[in-house]
C-alpha cells in the first residue's frame, strides 16, 4: 500500500481533509444514532454542516485520487522526485 506524505497530498488537500473529516464522522455518529427522517431535513446545523464538510471531503478525494492515479508520462520517470523541472 502506498503511503502520501502532507507534500504529496498538498497542503490545501491535508487542511481540508483534516478540518471536514472529524465533522463527517461525529456527525455519522449522531445520524446513526437519530431516526432516518431526521436526516432529511435540510434546516438542521447538524445536517448542513454534514452536507458541506461531505462535499468538501469528496471533492478534495477525488483531485487526489486523479492527480496519484494519472498516467506516468515518460518525462517523469526520469525527473527525480525532488525536481521543480515537472
């Protein structure tokens, strides 16, 4: 399994990843634990800070997910990793 270091990954990517990601699991918690209609109701703080801190995380998932699964292009193997030439 590869592992990112916060540079990999992008500053902007960690400090999203880290502010939304305790707001979607605590929040996970208290809908698990509330009956289902609840989670319908879009007036709730609760359900509106789920809903923007879940759109946030999967945006910055899915730009990192695309930037470390793109195709190697034949320059890059050749640049070391450190190299600002990329």
């Amino acid at each position: 399994m590869r592992r990112y270091s916060r540079s990999a990954l992008g500053r902007g990517a960690v400090e999203v990843i880290l502010r939304e990601a305790p707001v979607v699991f605590d929040t996970l918690l208290v809908q698990s634990l509330c009956p289902p209609f609840l989670d319908q109701l879009p007036v709730l703080p609760a359900t509106r800070r789920f809903t923007t801190a879940a759109a946030r995380l999967r945006a910055v998932i899915d730009a990192v997910v695309r930037r470390t699964t793109a195709p190697v292009r034949l320059g890059d193997a050749l640049v070391p990793a450190d190299s600002d030439d990329r």
